[in-house]
C-alpha cells in the first residue's frame, strides 16, 4: 500500500522530531511493504518567517490532499510578541479547523522501564499503565453560549454547556473504534448526577454503541470520582471518553502520571480517516538544533497514525514494542536520564527504534 503524509515539522525542535519519526516510518514500510511519501510544509513561526502567515493557504490544500498529518511543534520566544491572531499557535488551531477535526485522543502511557519517573507509589504502576482518553474538541461549555451582564448591582458572567445528540454520537464512535482495536471496553466520563447535558451524553453514548459497537462494554464515572481514581489505581482504564472541558482536565492528570511529557503523544481525528498527529509537548527553543531532545513522542504519534488512520495494527504494534526494547536495554534521552542509563541524543535514539523494528 501506499500513502501520503503531509508532514508539518514547525519550530524549535518539531524538525528534529519529526526526522526521528519519518525515519522509523520508512523502516517500518520497508518491513511490511508499504510505502510511505512524505510532503514537507509550513505552519507556525516558520512559515510567518517566510510567508508572513502562520498557515499558508498551499499548507491547508497539502494537507487536505494528503491521507494524514503529522506535526512536529509550533511557537518560540521568537514570536512572543505578536498579536493573537498572527501568532505561530493560530496555525495550530487554523489546520485543526480546516481539517474538521472534533476530537483529540490522548493517550497516557507509562512505560515499565520508566515506572520511577511517576509521582505514584511504585505498587501501583509497576506494571505500567495506559489510558486513552478520548476528549470532544469544538463542543460543550467552550463554545457554548456565554455573556456578562449586571443583577442588582453586581456584574455576572455565564457560561453554557451544550451538547446536541449528533455531536455525541461522532465522538462516540471515535471512542469505539478505538475500544475495538483494543480491550473492548470504554469508560464514558460525565456529570450525570447534577447536569443535563451528561444525563443526554449518557443516555446517547449508550444508544450508540448497543446499535454500533454491541462488542464494546460501556461503564460510567463520574468526573470527580474518575479523578480520584486516576490517583489512585490508573492501571484499571484504557480508553475513556468525555466532554471537552472534563477531557482538558483529566488529560492532563493522567499525563501527569506517567512523570514525563517526552513520551506522550496525541490525535486529533474527524469524520474520515485523515487525522493529525503530534506530541504534546511543545517546541522547547532552548534545545533546538543540539540532538537531544525526545523523539519517541513524535514517533508514537506516528504509530498512532498507522493504527488509527490506515488501521495497521501490526506496523503500530511493531514500533511500540521496538520503542520498549530500546527503553529495557537502557537507552535513554536526556529528559528521562537517570543514573546507570545510556544517555543518547535524538538522531541516535531514532535509530535504535529503527534497528529494532
């Protein structure tokens, strides 16, 4: 098979990463047959440097003729100063737009070789662990209704959280395909109790998966006892679904335990196969250029795109466990170095992942 990648490195050390990425993806067409082109374009403080705009209009047509995106990193204390609309982050949210995407798939993994680097007890990640957690994007009380006024001398302001039934059920399958190509189960997260935009969110993620997915075992929790339990045994998930403004939370808690952002890598998908992969962490200036920043984040994002966007299981599989060999044998970038490991920089660590595909 064959496909094109549209392939947006960005700033700082997107292209560095981004390198690292490509290369295993070559590897790994070499070994199951595929081809992969590669269309490099602009976005961020880049393509302002040389075509005056965050997103360029032949960045959005690549990208829309191309089978998936994969981005490096956008922004720098380079274009700090420039207003809102003209900064290297509004390329970011401009390609998201332009490509309909509506929701975001995190995924927090913790490595079993990199178990010391979670805030948790060491009982309760020894094993590893990894979440999926599956957020609306362009939903719910973000882009809801809101307003400020004056009550009886005081100044107010609300917001609306509102979800119609459509836009839970394209989330709900994102979530299901994915629980498919996993374990089969999928935590639906709400606030069910109080509000009535989650009894709808329940009620409809239910609906739609007995139709669709009768495979996937739906559970519910609710938001403030999914938080607590991310703390206290996160080992017991693997991919969650909920709103956009309980998904900005509770990713960046399950993040948070797996004690190292270099490694997280994330999606965001629409309603056809074409998605956009990236880390989560930024461009980081301050190390661009040097070899040492962490390319495996980029990398998974990758893999995320074989499995996700062409459903290549095995080529995902393959990477990941490659990934974890190296990790086992030792080899570590700077940013998870710990003593006794085998300190190497981003070009070298890329292709350890490569040999061992």
């Amino acid at each position: 098979m064959k496909y094109n990648i549209a392939v947006l490195p960005g700033d700082g050390i997107g292209p560095e990463i981004c390198a690292g990425a490509l290369k295993v993806l070559k590897k790994t067409g070499e070994k199951f047959g595929h081809e992969f082109s590669f269309t490099e374009l602009p976005i961020g403080g880049a393509a302002i440097d040389a075509y005056g705009t965050p997103l360029p209009d032949f960045t959005v047509e690549g990208c829309l003729a191309s089978d998936s995106v994969l981005l490096g990193a956008v922004g720098g204390y380079k274009w700090d100063k420039l207003p809102g609309d003209s900064r290297p982050e509004k390329g970011l949210l401009g390609i998201r737009k332009a490509m309909g995407l509506y929701s975001n798939i995190r995924p927090a993994k913790l490595w079993k070789s990199l178990a010391a680097a979670s805030p948790l007890k060491s009982e309760l990640v020894k094993d590893g662990i990894e979440i999926i957690i599956v957020r609306e994007l362009i939903g719910g009380i973000y882009f809801g209704e809101r307003g400020r006024g004056e009550e009886n001398g005081f100044e107010y302001a609300w917001d609306t959280e509102k979800y119609s039934v459509p836009e839970i059920e394209r989330i709900a399958r994102i979530a299901c395909e994915l629980a498919m190509k996993r374990g089969k189960k999928l935590v639906s997260v709400d606030k069910a109790n109080v509000l009535e935009s989650s009894r709808l969110w329940r009620r409809t993620m239910h609906e739609y998966a007995a139709k669709h997915y009768p495979e996937v075992q739906v559970t519910d929790v609710l938001v403030d006892n999914m938080a607590m339990q991310i703390v206290k045994n996160p080992a017991q998930f693997d991919v969650v679904v909920t709103s956009n403004i309980f998904g900005d939370i509770l990713s960046d808690e399950a993040a948070q335990v797996t004690g190292s952002i270099g490694m997280l890598a994330s999606s965001s998908l629409g309603d056809g196969t074409r998605g956009l992969y990236e880390p989560i962490h930024g461009s980081a200036p301050d190390i661009a250029g040097q070899d040492v920043a962490n390319p495996i984040a980029t990398i998974l994002a990758a893999a995320m795109m074989l499995r996700d966007s062409f459903s290549l299981s095995a080529e995902y599989g393959a990477i990941v466990a490659a990934i974890e060999k190296v990790l086992d044998e030792g080899y570590r970038t700077a940013d998870i170095y710990s003593e006794g490991c085998k300190k190497v920089g981003c070009r070298e660590m890329a292709q350890l992942i490569c040999d061992r595909i």
